[in-house]
C-alpha cells in the first residue's frame, strides 16, 4: 500500500448553507474525499473578555495530508468571498 497520510480536518460555519456550498465544493474540486455536516452546534467561547454563545455548524472533511494546504485556502476564500455562486 503506498504511504499516504489521511487527516480529518474539523472546520465551524455559521449556517447551514455555507456548510452545504463549502462541503459541495471542496468534494467537487478532489480535495477532500467526504465532508460530514452536523448540525445544530453551540459553541461557547471568549471574546472581547465576554463569555459568548452561538449557533453553528460543524463540517467534518475527510482528506490526504498532502491536500491540507489547498483545502485550507480553499475554504479561507470561500469564508471570505461574500457571494459564494
């Protein structure tokens, strides 16, 4: 078997929609294998000093070690490019 390394990379959105348009397009583009959505999350966090609470979504991706990079901008440009069409 050849020596590949697989990862699972845990990435929060705040919607479903973004979980849907990030998972279809990071299968669609081969770098990731599957991409698992669970909803409903609550995260807990500090920020600002304020202990904060909120709604969001969890994608679960399923991808080699040697695709990480790729993936990681990947979904950066899609977190930050408004319209996602």
């Amino acid at each position: 078997m050849d020596n590949i390394s697989f990862i699972t990379v845990f990435v929060t959105v705040p919607d479903r929609q973004a979980a849907l348009d990030i998972a279809r397009e990071v299968v669609k583009c081969r770098l990731a294998a599957c991409a698992n959505i669970v909803p409903n999350l609550t995260s807990v966090y500090r920020w600002e000093g304020k202990i904060c609470e909120e709604g969001e979504e969890l994608l679960i991706i399923k991808t080699r070690a040697g695709l990480f990079e790729q993936l990681r901008a990947k979904i950066k440009d899609f977190i930050l490019t408004p319209c996602r069409k």
